[in-house]
C-alpha cells in the first residue's frame, strides 16, 4: 500500500505539482502508467466517475448555469500535521491563506490590472469562497484547524489523511505537512477522490500556505492551485487521470496536442517562468492563469469559472453538497456573523526563569471583544489586551485564567498549573543524574518545549546500574530532535566546569549521522550555544558493528565515556544550563546514563583545563594509548575497575608524554584511568575494555 501511495501522489492528474520560481518535475509517463498496470483494481472506478463528470459537466455548461447572487461556500478545515517544527504554523499564517485563496477566487487581487489586455475580458470573479468550518463532525465548537502530532508529516503522501479526516462530503480537508510528497503541494481530483474518498483532500507544504510565516509573498497562488484542482481542473495544458492516457510534463512541445477541456484558455505546452509573449502553440498564450506554474498567476478565466461550478453541481465526490444550505449550518458556515464558543490562549514558552517577561496571546474563538486575564503568581502587563507580557517572582507552577466576550456571551477557561517558573540562579554548583529514579529526574531537569515525538524515555538497562535514559531512534523519523535540560546551575567563580556522562549508541548503516549534542545557555534557555558534537559517522558509536534490529547495550564493553569541558567566565555563570540533545538520521538506538557535573575536583577529575589527558581508541581491546602534555610530568598511570581495586600500575619516566597500556590480561569491563604526576592527580572516567 506504501508503494501505492506515493505513486499516486507522483501521477500527473490526480496530483498537482510544485510551481512557484523554484519549479520541480515531479513524475514521468511511466509513474504514470505504472499506477493503473500495479493496481488496475481503480482502473473501472475511476473510468467510470471520469465519463460520469465529463457528460455532466458538457451538460452543464450547455445549459448555461450563470451564478447569480451570493457565491458558493465551501467548508475548510486545516489539519496541521507536524512534529512541533516550523511545520506547526501558526493560526495567523492559516487565516492569511484563507485570504489569499478568497481574493483570488473572487478576482478583488490588486495585480488584475497587470493582466495581460487579450484575457482581461475573460478574468473571472470565479464566485467561489473557502470559510473554516466553525463547527466539527461531532456537533463541537472550533476554529476550523486541527493539529497533529506526527512523523507522517516528513513525507506527506496521502498517508497523513488516516490520522484524521473530517467527512469529505463536508469539508474540504487541507493537511499542512513539512513535506508535500517531495511537492508544494498536491490534491485529488474529484473522479480519483469519488473512488477513493478516504484520500479526498489536499496536502500541502507548510511553505506553502498564505504570505505570512513559513510562506511568502511568491509562493500565495499555490493553495488556489490546488482548490482548482480540487474542483476539477486541468493544468491549463491539459491531462487527466484515466488509464491509458500519457503524463504531460510541463513544457515538453508535445503537449499543444492535448487540452484542458476548457474553451477559453490556449493550448500551450505550459511554463515556469513569466514570459508573456508565450505563442508556443500558435497563439497568445494565458502563462498568468492560477493552472499554470508561473510564478506570476493572476487569473481564472470565464470557462474555468463554470467548469469548477459544474464539479460543485456534480454528485461525483460530493461536492454538490459542500455548499448546501444544510451543510453549512452544520458546520457553522452559513453565515458571516461569528459566535463566541471558546476561550484559549498560549504562552510563547511554559517554562520561564524568575523576573523573565513571557507573552501570552488570546487565542480565543469567535468574535471576542473584550478579555480579562488572570495570572496566578504573576504581574501582567496588561489584564485586556490580545497580548501581554507577564512576569513571575517566585518558583513553582501557576494557574493562567482567561475570560472572554463578545458583548452578549461570556466564556472562560483556566489552565492548571500552566506555567513553570524556575529560578533565575543556581543554588547548587554541581548536579548529578543517574536515572534511577523518575521523581528525583523531574526535579532537576526539563525536557524540551515541543520535543519531537518518540522522546526521552527510562530505560530498563543502564552503565552498571538498572536504568537509563534512552531515544528510541530506531523508529524515529529522520530529522527529529529530542532534547532535555537542567536548572540553573551556580558555576560563578569557577575557572573549569565539568560535564561527565556515559552513553551506547549503534550505527544501522556506515552511513548514519546522528548527532549527539551538548550546549549550554546564559540566558534561562533563551538561546544555546553547542560546546561539543559527537557524530554517528565518527565519535558516537560506542560498538563498531552496525545493527539491522533495534540497539541494546548487552554489557559495559558497548558503553563509551566522556567528559567535556567548560571554560571562560562568560559561561560560568550564577545561571549556566546545560542541554543534551539528540538529532536524529536514521540511525539506532542511544542511551544515556550517570551525568555528573560540576568542579573537576569533585567529580574525581583533575582540572583537565590545565592538564589534558587523551586515551585512545576507547573503547579498546587489546591495548589503548594515554598521552598527555610532557609539562604535566606525569610518574605513574593506574588502571581502576568498578569495584575501585588496582588492577595495572605502570611506573615512568616523568619526561614520557605517552605510555601503551597492554590490555591484553584486562578482563571486560568499565575502567578508570589515574594518571598521578608531580602537580597532582588526573582521574580519566571512563575507559571501556572489550
């Protein structure tokens, strides 16, 4: 079914393609073929609806329906598919793209009067409008947007329409995804959806949606694109989705044979670029018409209008009753007058330091008028206003209460313990984690707003202990981050600050980059800045072979250890926070276990700032090198098991920088290495013995 899907979301008519200035061919004639020789079990329903909305739509436009009055309203809703990314656009980028879609649809955009003068006479206000539902399937109040958490959302095949779709019959569903099928965006037309209604729909890259936010300015016309589609259009150079009939790829000279099956628009072999003196086919061509890929869309035309108004008259798809009056009562779209039915708002983050602004917004819908805030623990700027800034005094969570109106109708909403307020300095200047205990690890740390899905969870296995902190990266998406962070922590006036920590990690291939990542922040979170990579192409694997089933460490060999180094008084700060992050790219599973921070000193470490002690390769087998700056004047190297017995003590020359250390009589198993010089002791934690 997979294969299946992302064919049919590469096949020239039931799917649109990219176009905007960054064009992208998207599907052959022999994808194309393909989807009805692998799966002919659509070919006869698909050929049916195709001759059923052809024949009504000739009658149609033979009897000549003019659209008088108001103009056909269709029921939108938005599903937000996402993985707490950019992907997860805001309300405001939705309503601008709504309208956009209205001021082209209704011919009221400015740029009409740069409309080339041979199709001036033929633009039309195709008297069609999208409005977001305002009531769901279920009878409920809403805003007409969904969102949901998903990885589907990498691809954005027809896939992401099995995690929610509101009857089809009723809205027309608009899934907003980081991916668009490698598109900007594509949609079923009204024969394909009429077989296959649970893929009706259009699917969209977030880019791609409105002006405003993840979009821009160029790239407005792609939503009106593929409403058109929607509602039975061609690309302005023809093609359609039968069996037997050829994929027509934009530009290719061949395509002046074939037609859009509307009267009014040229044949061409269609473009990408905005040259308006097109005669390709051997007349004025429309490169400016929104079936185009021009980058420069401006129009519908006259025949265009009344093929989409057939397709809403037509009962192939249901479309003839998206715009009854019936339905749009029942999704809250018969009129223009909104009704107050639900309060909400947000905070721009839900974790913030003492005495930091934090902005909330009144997210509220329909019609408010009026508002009062309430912050528990709080002092707001404003107690009326869409936005205001807040600021906390003391440490703990906080209630958030807001009441809206719209002058007759009053609603509330209060959140529990919405926001967590966290000191602005550190009482402690260390803090350890063993992951032993979940209660104790929510005390100390916080993981990440809007962390991906398959997060940060225990582990029943860990390094030398029973538990753990574990990604299970094995069957997360590509892309994906998962992050968790610590309080603030005092290191003012330390001159070296100390991150230790053991992880296990596997490669599924020789070609997977995750990436394990440390940073540290100044400024309560508000900004990061990375102090160390570790790379699943080089220095993150903790076994050398790659893995086909999901990683678990069997024992300490299949551990690594490291310690990383904090310096500079910029960062040693009375409010250092420390982050661990892991980026994902397809690789295995990654632990994490025993993070000790702090001094050096009180972490049984020397002040490696001075003195920089190297063990390499570690883990190691038979032998592993220690070397070090011949300054330190290093005597004797002990090697330590867990249990803290001696097990190797080598005496040398204090004028040596490097010693080979013969692990061949070493059992398996977690080390320590203590290198003891003239100035003191360095301890190296840990080295790992296979």
């Amino acid at each position: 079914m997979k294969q299946l899907l992302l064919l049919i979301a590469f096949t020239s008519a039931s799917v649109t393609y990219f176009f905007a200035q960054e064009h992208l061919h998207c599907g052959t004639d022999e994808m194309h073929q393909q989807l009805f020789q692998q799966h002919p079990e659509y070919n006869a329903g698909i050929q049916n609806a195709h001759e059923q909305l052809q024949a009504f739509t000739s009658e149609y436009l033979q009897a000549a329906h003019p659209k008088s009055g108001a103009a056909y309203i269709i029921p939108v809703v938005f599903h937000v598919i996402h993985n707490y990314g950019d992907e997860n656009i805001s309300d405001a980028q939705i309503f601008d793209a709504v309208e956009q879609v209205n001021i082209q649809f209704r011919k009221l955009n400015a740029d009409t009067s740069e409309i080339v003068s041979a199709f001036q006479s033929i633009a039309a206000d195709a008297q069609i409008e999208i409005r977001l539902a305002q009531i769901d399937p279920d009878g409920n109040c809403t805003n007409g947007i969904t969102r949901t958490p998903s990885l589907l959302s990498y691809i954005g095949d027809h896939a992401v329409k099995s995690l929610i779709q509101w009857p089809p019959d009723k809205y027309l569903n608009i899934y907003v995804c980081i991916g668009a099928a490698g598109l900007a965006g594509h949609a079923l037309m009204p024969l394909v959806a009429d077989t296959i209604p649970e893929w009706d729909g259009i699917v969209m890259q977030h880019s791609y949606v409105g002006t405003i936010g993840t979009s821009d300015y160029f790239r407005r016309t792609v939503l009106s694109h593929e409403i058109g589609h929607y509602l039975n259009l061609q690309h302005i150079w023809g093609g359609n989705n039968v069996p037997g009939f050829p994929y027509l790829p934009v530009g290719a000279a061949g395509n002046c044979a074939y037609d859009d099956d509307v009267l009014d628009t040229p044949n061409t072999i269609g473009w990408s670029s905005c040259n308006m003196n097109e005669y390709s086919c051997g007349e004025l061509e429309n490169v400016q018409n929104y079936m185009d890929y021009a980058y420069c869309a401006r129009m519908f035309t006259e025949g265009q209008k009344q093929r989409m108004h057939a397709a809403l008259n037509s009962p192939i798809a249901n479309r003839n009753n998206l715009w009854q009056p019936a339905n749009l009562a029942a999704t809250g779209t018969d009129s223009t007058n909104v009704v107050l039915c639900a309060a909400l708002f947000k905070a721009e983050k839900r974790i913030v330091c003492i005495g930091d602004p934090v902005d909330f917004t009144d997210i509220s819908f329909h019609g408010v008028t009026d508002r009062l805030w309430n912050f528990e623990g709080g002092n707001a700027s404003d107690l009326t206003t869409e936005v205001t800034s807040v600021t906390y005094a003391a440490e703990g969570t906080y209630d958030v209460t807001l009441e809206v109106s719209n002058g007759t109708d009053t609603v509330e909403l209060t959140l529990t313990d919405y926001i967590t307020v966290i000191p602005a300095t550190g009482a402690l200047n260390g803090l350890t984690e063993d992951f032993e205990s979940e209660p104790s690890f929510y005390g100390k740390w916080f993981l990440e707003e809007g962390a991906a899905l398959n997060d940060w969870e225990f582990a029943s296995t860990g390094f030398a202990s029973d538990r753990s902190f574990t990604i299970d990266n094995f069957n997360s998406e590509e892309n994906a981050t998962f992050g968790f962070y610590s309080k603030p922590i005092d290191a003012s006036g330390l001159t070296t600050f100390a991150i230790s920590f053991d992880w296990a990690y596997a490669q599924r291939t020789d070609n997977d980059a995750d990436i394990f990542r440390i940073s540290i922040s100044n400024n309560c979170g508000d900004s990061w800045s990375v102090k160390k990579n570790y790379s699943g192409l080089s220095t993150l694997p903790s076994i050398a072979d790659t893995l086909i089933t999901p990683f678990t460490p069997a024992d300490l060999t299949e551990w690594n250890s490291d310690t990383v180094f904090i310096n500079g008084a910029a960062n040693l700060t009375d409010h250092l926070m420390v982050k661990f992050s892991f980026l994902s790219s397809g690789g295995n599973n990654f632990y994490l276990d025993n993070i000790r921070m702090g001094h050096p000193s009180v972490l049984g470490l020397d002040d490696q700032a001075v003195i920089q002690l190297h063990v390499f390769p570690n883990p190691s087998q038979d032998q592993t090198t220690v070397r070090w700056e011949e300054s330190a004047e290093i005597e004797e190297i002990m090697l330590i098991d867990a249990a803290g017995q001696l097990v190797k003590h080598m005496v040398i020359d204090h004028q040596q920088s490097e010693v080979n250390l013969d692990l061949s009589d070493i059992a398996a198993g977690y080390y320590t290495i203590v290198a003891q010089g003239k100035s003191g002791q360095v301890r190296l934690p840990h080295l790992v013995v296979r």
